[in-house]
C-alpha cells in the first residue's frame, strides 16, 4: 500500500460556547428587564426598593452585553487554521501568520493556548478552548511540523543528490562520501 496523505489541506479550529454565551446573554437580558419592571412596580412604595432594582437591572444589562459580545466574537473572529505552510490565526486584531519554522513549541496551561516561536514571543491561540481541543491542536500542529520538516530535509538531499537516508559529502564535517544519516 502506498503512502497516502490523509491529512486535509486545511484544518480549522474554531472555539466552542457560541451558544452557551449566547444563551447566557438572553438570560440576563430577561433578569434586567424582570428587575426593571419590579422597579417600576414598586417605585410608588418604596424608593429605596426602586433604586436597588435598577441597579440590579443596569448590573444584567451590562453582564448580558458582555457575553452577548462574547459569543459573537468566538463565532465571528476567533480561529486557528493549519495548512501546509505554517498556522494563521485570527482574532479581533486581526489575522497572523506564523510558518513552521518560526514555531519552536505548543503551550499548554490552564485550559489555555499558546504557540511560541524561535524567538521566545508567545501567541495566544483564541480559536482554540480548553484542554482537550488544546491536546488535539498541540498533537495536529507536530504532526504537520514534521511533515513540513520531513519534506523539506528530503527535498534537500534529493537537490544535493544524495538517497533520503544519506547525507551528502558537502554536508558532513570532512567526511568523503555518503554515510548513513542516523550515525
């Protein structure tokens, strides 16, 4: 049987609570406005009950906003796209490419992220959530590193003319022939 790539072409990854976060905003939009009608109720009683339920509304219309503004930020910007030249990701400032060798490893930490290139700078992977996508990311992301690493080291030999599993005599420290890579 012959090797076969069944890698995809592309591989997107995209963050999970879309509809959580959502749901969570109607929600708390429902509480403001139960909390601002029972203001509006009870203000011809009591004032000081008037004023701490709108506070209590004004407090659900902020929460609601902010996951309201979350969902759509994690259904609209955050992804993480691998392809065979390297990962793009994407958030609310905009899209950055890194290539596979400018990557040097995969963080993961607190159900959280990150990829760290050669020169010590990390990035956060927002398309990414929670340990268990991070898992599968960090095990995608070496896997097609290798691959890119694998096809450009034999692409190298073949241009020096030397077998996959030989270096060529320009690459080796005085040698004066081919010798088997893993020496």
């Amino acid at each position: 049987m012959a090797d076969q790539d069944t890698t995809p072409e592309t591989e997107r990854f995209r963050p999970g609570g879309v509809l959580h976060a959502t749901l969570s905003g109607l929600i708390e939009l429902a509480l403001a406005s139960v909390c601002l009608g029972a203001a509006l109720e009870l203000g011809e009683r009591s004032a000081q009950a008037e004023t701490s339920l709108i506070v209590a509304a004004v407090l659900w219309t902020v929460l609601a906003i902010w996951s309201l503004t979350t969902a759509a930020r994690r259904a609209l910007t955050d992804e993480a796209v691998l392809d065979a030249d390297g990962v793009t990701l994407a958030d609310l400032r905009g899209r950055h490419r890194l290539t596979w060798d400018e990557l040097s490893a995969v963080e993961l930490s607190g159900g959280r992220t990150r990829l760290v290139t050669r020169d010590g700078r990390r990035r956060r992977v927002r398309g990414v959530r929670g340990a268990a996508q991070g898992r599968r990311f960090r095990a995608r992301v070496l896997a097609r590193a290798e691959a890119a690493a694998a096809s450009t080291t034999d692409a190298a030999s073949t241009a020096n003319g030397a077998a996959p599993d030989t270096l060529g005599p320009d690459r080796l420290g005085g040698g004066t022939g081919p010798q088997p890579a893993d020496r």
